[in-house]
C-alpha cells in the first residue's frame, strides 16, 4: 500500500484519522492505534515477512537496555558490536543474499566449479529503512545522547510508524524519543501536514507519474534503436521523476508526520540548484546523507586522520550508500562515480569550477549526477554503457524507429516545464520578493496577504487533490486524460 494508492487514500488513512482522534484524551490508546495501524500497514504488503520487523524491534528493544546497562560499568563495545552486526546481518540475509550467490557462482564458473544453488530469497519492503532506524537507536544510546525505550510498544511504534517506514526520511530515535510520549495536534499543525500531504500528492501523481512514462518507455528501448535526442530526453524525464517521485514521498511522509503529531526533519531542499556534488549530497536525501556522515563517515575518522583517510573514507561512505539502494553493481557504481566526484572536489582544479561562474558550475553538477542516474536506472551495466554511448552521439539508431515525436506531447511538455520549475527555488522566491516589496495591508485581525494565501490553498489545494484522485480512481494514472489538448 503506497500513500498516492486509492486503498491508502478513501480506505486506510480516513479510518486511521477517526480512531486516532476519537481517542483525544486517552494519549496511551492513540499509540497503541498507530502502532496497529502502521503493522497493518505493513502486512498489507508483506504479509508473513512482518515477522522479520517483529523479530526486528524485539530484538533491539533488548538490546537498547542491554547495551545502557553495560555502558554503567563498562564501554559496552562488546554489546554494541553485537547489536549492529545482528541488523547488518539481518540486512545481508534478506537484501544481498542473492547478489552475493550470483556473483560466487559467477566465479566459481570462471574456474569451472559447480554453482551454489539456494532458493530466491525475498526481499522486505522497507528493510532498509527499518534497519537503519535500529541501528541509529542504538547507537543514539550508546552515545549516551538518549536513554533506552523502556516501552516495548513504544520502540515498535517509533520503528514501524507507517508514514516513514517504506522510503523513510530515516527518523533518528534521539529526535523523535520524546513525541513517542508527548505531542499534540491543533487545527493549525493538522492543516499545516494536509498541505504538506497534497504538494507530495501532486509531485508524486500530477508530475512523476507523467514524465515516468516516457522515461520507461525510452529505457525499454533496445541499444541498437538509440539516438541521442530520445536518449537525452528519457535522461531528463528518469531526472525529474526520481526527484519529485521521492521528494514528493517524503512530503506525504512529513505531512503525515503532522497530522498525528509527529515533527520529522526535512529531506529535500532542491538538490538540482547545486553547484557541486558536495552541496548535492547535502541537498538531496538529506535523512540518509547525515545518517551516513554521523554513524560512518565521522566514526571512520572523518577527515580528522589526513587527506588520505578522508579520501578513503569518503569512497567507503560512497560505495555502502550505493550498494544500499540496492543489490547491484549499478548501485555500487552510482555510488563511486558520486564518490569519485566530491573527492575530486577537494582538488585545486575542481575547487575553481564549482567556485567559479555560477552557470558553469550549476551545468557541471547537474551533468554529473545526470549521467550517474543511467547507472541507477538502467537494469544493468551493459545497458548502462550502451545508454551513456547513445547519449554521447555514438548510438546504432537511424531516429526512424524511436524519434521524439512519439514520447513528447502537449501534456508532457507542459508537465516538464512545470517540474524543471518546480525544481527550482522560483515559487519561494517570487513568494519571498513580493512580500519584501508588498507590505501587508491589514482589514482588521487579518492580514490581505493571508487572506489570498487562504484562498490560493482553498482552490489549488483540494483542485490538485481531487485531479489526483480522480485519476488514481479510473486506473489511467493519467490525470490529464480527463483534459483534450
């Protein structure tokens, strides 16, 4: 069950709103509410593999007390070591099992050994995600910066709460300990999560469900049928739908988040305006950069053991954050070129270039991590090379085939400009100009500013909302099939 699904929209999330806020002076129950709700949640997609969160967060919950016990008459290595190898195991077991017996067997073939033969282990939703947020607890723990959850039922919720458990932001239990036990919703912050809900509703349905179609159909060409037009095309479509399709995610999460109460950190702050891959990486998923500079990078050495270590450090960061967002070399190599790059950065050469004119160094940013997201989305390096080949204007295609005509339309084009501004910072700045140039003209309690800003929210917002369900509604995932152009 996805947050843009019409099951989560007109069934599960209106339900769970009524029983969450039926219960507004029983605090205790509210938890046990969203604690069944988010299992639900999670079992509607997975079924019997919600027992491995189970065994997850009973698990950790014993070890957040056993390693603060240890930590009383001990430095409790022992205990954490223990813990963060028991999640990274789990994580190996069920993410790269495969990958690994593949690649094995790949080698064992190369000396002319029998393969490993073992049955397709699956892979849970959002184990990723989970795994993370029990291992920064106990590490928060460790660290002493929080006590451990005495509450088992508290540590489920904060491990298994729906709105960031699939596709996070990656929550840390240290920012989150005391809204376990203590938050409230008024009528301003419920408005305020609605809103935040309805724009990551619209960059999901309304803008990367409509360029993601032309992207998909471009990526399923054959190599040999590539020109370099439909190839720069599909990359700027793949470009602008990963962006909105998961920021757009993490904004229905932080709208959520609101709704009940919950206050999570932001995780995207318009990565494509960068001027280096350094502020890219600062920019974009900004839950799991931090995670990793604060639970990897900095207890590696940082950049505190010399440039050489830095160095190391940076590519090993790099490398573990490709293979997370998957079990591929594709990742693994989407991961080192970013590596590659923001070690480069701390040379001379490219301390100019993303120093100097800002064009310049806006045009390196974007075409760097353009050509790396070949790599995350193609299906495997061969396509990868033959896809980057086409774009260099190496490709086999005669444009007979496969030409632009028959991926752009009216409706795309319009979709694309409104996601290449939307992906800037245009609106708020344009919001921010006209109220440093427009002082507010006061009609009573109420500024005139607020009162269009209320009636813009009142239009656009359920417009945008309704669009959305209409098309989730009729199957198209097309909203635009209900205008002609």
């Amino acid at each position: 069950m996805v947050f843009s699904s019409a099951s989560f929209l007109f069934y599960f999330l209106p339900v769970v709103l009524a029983l969450y806020f039926s219960c507004v002076t029983f605090g205790r129950l509210r938890n046990w509410i969203l604690l069944a709700a988010s299992l639900f949640f999670y079992t509607w997609g997975e079924g019997e593999y919600v027992v491995i969160m189970l065994l997850s967060i009973v698990a950790n919950y014993l070890f957040g007390i056993w390693v603060h016990k240890a930590h009383e008459r001990s430095d409790a290595k022992r205990q954490v070591g223990v813990a963060i190898a028991f999640n990274l195991l789990l994580l190996v077991i069920f993410k790269y099992t495969n990958f690994i017996v593949a690649n094995l067997n790949t080698l064992l073939g190369e000396f002319g050994l029998p393969a490993i033969t073992i049955g397709q282990v699956h892979l849970p939703i959002g184990i990723s995600f989970f795994t993370f947020h029990c291992i920064s607890y106990i590490m928060d723990i460790y660290r002493r910066q929080t006590p451990p959850q005495m509450s088992l039922p508290n540590t489920a919720l904060y491990i298994s709460l729906f709105p960031q458990l699939v596709a996070g932001p990656i929550i840390r239990y240290k920012d989150i300990a005391a809204q376990l036990t203590h938050r409230s919703v008024g009528i301003e912050r419920f408005s305020k999560g609605i809103n935040r809900f309805v724009i990551g509703l619209g960059k999901k349905v309304l803008i990367a469900n409509v360029v993601g179609l032309p992207a998909d159909k471009i990526f399923a060409i054959p190599a040999e049928h590539l020109t370099t037009p439909v190839a720069w095309f599909g990359l700027l479509c793949y470009t602008l739908q990963i962006y909105f399709d998961f920021s757009g995610y993490s904004d229905m999460a932080i709208g959520l988040g609101h709704m009940f109460g919950f206050k999570f950190m932001e995780n995207f702050n318009y990565p494509y305006v960068s001027r280096s891959i350094q502020e890219f990486w600062r920019r974009w998923h900004i839950s799991l950069s931090t995670w990793f500079r604060d639970y990897l990078y900095i207890p590696l050495g940082g950049n505190r053991a010399g440039q050489a270590r830095m160095y190391f450090n940076l590519v090993m960061v790099f490398f573990l954050c490709g293979l997370w967002h998957g079990a591929s070399w594709n990742f693994v190599i989407w991961g080192m070129f970013h590596g590659l790059f923001s070690v480069l950065e701390r040379f001379s050469l490219f301390k100019r270039l993303t120093q100097g004119p800002r064009l310049l160094a806006h045009a390196y940013t974007l075409l760097v991590v353009m050509v790396a997201w070949v790599f995350f989305r193609a299906e495997n390096l061969p396509v990868a090379l033959a896809y980057l080949k086409a774009m260099a204007g190496f490709g086999q295609g005669s444009g007979v085939e496969w030409h632009m005509g028959l991926f752009l339309n009216p409706k795309v084009a319009i979709v694309l400009a409104a996601a290449v501004i939307g992906s800037t910072p245009i609106v708020p700045w344009v919001k921010s100009l006209r109220e440093r140039l427009l002082s507010p003209v006061r009609l009573g309690p109420v500024a005139l500013d607020d009162g269009v800003e209320a009636v813009v929210c009142l239009l656009v917002m359920p417009a945008v909302f309704i669009l959305c369900a209409m098309s989730l509604a009729s199957g198209t995932h097309n909203p635009f099939i209900y205008f002609q152009f």
